[in-house]
C-alpha cells in the first residue's frame, strides 16, 4: 500500500464549465455563495460573471455535490458549448426523460422557435412536470444552456422555517439564509461543524442538512434546550448542544463555524458588549479551527471586525434589515 501522503493527488474530474443561474436578490452573497462551493473542492476554479444573474465556473468541481445544498441559485449544471450539445450531454437528455426551460431576463423576445429547434436536436422523451434533467436556457443579450437537475436542488425551506419548529424564538433565522452562513463556512460532509451562539438552532439545522455534524454552544439554557428539540426533530447525525459560554469553548477541534452573534435587541448578550463578544470568539476560534479554516460571522455593520493576526478577512457581504440596522456577514480565514 502506498501512504496516502505519498501518493499524488489524483484529480477524478478534468475541468469543465459550470453555469450557475443565480437568484435575484441584489446584494453579492448568490455569486459569493456559489464561489465558495466551487472553491470548497477546487481552490484554483475560475470565474466569470457574464451577467448578474449567470456565473461561470471553469473548475473541476461536482456539480452534484453543489446543486443539492446551494441556496441561492435556481439551476447548476454542465454549461452546453458555442458549438453545441456534446456527446455526453446528449446522452443524459436521451437516457430518460427531460424538459427545456426558459428563463428569459430580455426585456422582450419570443423562445418558441429556440425551444422546437432544440427539441428536434435532442429528440428523446419530454416530462414537462416530473423530468430527470432539464436544459436549461438562460436568455440574456447572450444565450446560456446547461444541462441541470431542478428536482435535486428542491430544498423544502418551509418545513424548518422558524415557526414550524418545536421550539421558536424571535431572534431565529430563515432556513436559506442560515444554510448560505454554512455554505460560506465551507464544511464539508462528515465534518464537524459549530455554531457558538446557536439560539433555536437555525445553522445547526442546515449544517446536518448538508451531511455535516453540527455541535451547538449556547449560555441560556432554555435556548440550548430549544434547540436540541428542534434538532431532534429534524437531523439525524448531529453532535449535540452545549449549554456553556463560548468565551471559553467546551470543543477541542472543529473543521468550520458560523454564527450569528448576540447584539441585544432579540437577543440577550447577557450582560456583555457585542464587541467583546467578537473579539473572544475570535480568539477563542483560533484554537479550534485549524490553518485555512473558516469562522463566519454574522454581526452589525457598525462594529468593526477585531483585528488579529490569527485571522484574514475574506470577503464581506452587507445586508441592509431597516433603517438603523445593516448587517455583515465577515468570512474570516485561519491564517
Ligand atoms: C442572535 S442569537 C442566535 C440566533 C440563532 N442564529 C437562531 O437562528 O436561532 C444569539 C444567541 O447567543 C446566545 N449567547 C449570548 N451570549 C453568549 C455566550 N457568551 N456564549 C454562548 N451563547 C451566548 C444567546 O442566548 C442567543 O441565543
């Protein structure tokens, strides 16, 4: 047997294009979103942005192990070339059955004639309500196809939403913001994943969704409580909740956090400054996290990010929720 760390990396997949249809909302976190899962399995990926809505990855990455966990993109899948349907993509219309779907983003234009003439193209069986795959067809100046599957990206947001939980509490977040907090953490399946300030639970939630295993730290024991019902009622791997403050983290190791931290309106920072909060939990990551790791935080805009040498800061995304509250979501990297 060789030692695996003797042996050379072995590459399963030769680069290709992947197109990512982004959801419409107007800030950067789609593209971010869909980055970060590209990188997560190939950091030398490439990326072009041709329109707001459509990202290009030139990558060895599976797009199967991205459409089912990704939020915010309404279709991922195998870019069609300029010259056309390859062999391979032919195949997988043909095996079973598939449906053309057009989003046109063209202030105005008419897609029956593309949609017959790929339709002779292809040949094959048609299932408009239940397909296998789909071509996708995004009509912008410019027309982008891919071959997607719509069915592997349903992700039933409404059945963790906050109310429909064993346990609620105000300051709880929606199941498709949480899982992009997760998704720029970039954990991976079988990893061990912490939310130290964990509330109701929203991350953990998304994190086991992904195949994670979510551990939470919360002080309030009836929140650490919460959450563990509603982790009971929907996960089945997960690590448990920890009823402890993370001033002083009751984990030796964990691959990736995210948090979404205290500031007192909803939710109690127990006699704390949101400030101190950051700055010990950065401290307190650098320990657990290991180098190139990375700790996400939501928090105000108005507080800056505590400096320290353990940490780069990544990327930031802000998000305006009323008039006097912005918030940031900062990806902090284990230097
Ligand atoms: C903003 S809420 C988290 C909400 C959560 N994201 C959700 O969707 O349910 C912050 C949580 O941090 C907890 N907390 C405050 N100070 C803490 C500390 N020092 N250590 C651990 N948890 C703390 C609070 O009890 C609260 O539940």
């Amino acid at each position: 047997l060789t030692p695996r760390s003797l042996s050379p990396p072995i590459s399963r997949r030769s680069a290709s294009r992947l197109l990512f249809f982004l959801s419409g909302e107007e800030t950067g976190i789609p593209g971010a979103e869909a980055r970060a899962l590209v990188k997560a399995q190939d950091p030398t990926a490439r990326f072009e942005i041709p329109h707001s809505r459509v990202l290009i990855a030139t990558t060895t990455a599976d797009p199967a192990k991205i459409e089912t966990r990704i939020a915010y993109s309404r279709r991922v899948g195998g870019m069609v070339s300029g010259s056309g349907l390859d062999a391979e993509q032919l195949k997988t219309l043909r095996r079973g059955t598939y449906a053309i779907s057009v989003f046109d983003l063209r202030e105005k234009g008419d897609s029956k004639r593309l949609v017959s003439r790929v339709a002779d193209e292809i040949g094959g069986r048609v299932s408009l309500d239940y397909p296998d795959v789909e071509l996708t067809v995004v009509r912008t100046k410019e027309d982008f196809f891919a071959v997607t599957r719509p069915s592997s990206m349903k992700q039933d947001w409404v059945t963790r939403k906050p109310r429909a939980r064993a346990f609620f509490h105000p300051s709880a977040i929606f199941p498709k913001f949480s899982r992009v907090l997760v998704n720029f953490s970039r954990v991976d399946v079988g990893e061990i994943f912490l939310d130290p300030f964990c509330g109701t639970g929203s991350l953990l939630l998304e994190a086991a969704e992904v195949g994670a295993l979510p551990v939470g730290i919360d002080l309030q024991s009836k929140m650490a409580a919460g959450s563990s019902r509603n982790m009971k009622k929907f996960a089945q791997d997960w690590l448990g909740v920890v009823r402890a403050d993370s001033k002083h983290m009751p984990v030796a190791r964990v691959d990736a956090i995210a948090t979404d931290i205290p500031y007192g309106r909803v939710s109690s920072t127990a006699g704390s400054s949101t400030g101190k909060i950051f700055q010990n939990l950065i401290k307190e990551s650098s320990s657990i996290l290991a180098i190139g790791r990375r700790l996400v935080v939501m928090h105000p805009k108005s507080l800056d990010v505590p400096k320290d040498d353990d940490f780069v800061v990544e990327e930031q995304h802000h998000l305006p929720v009323h008039k006097k509250l912005v918030r940031t979501i900062t990806v902090l990297r284990r230097a």
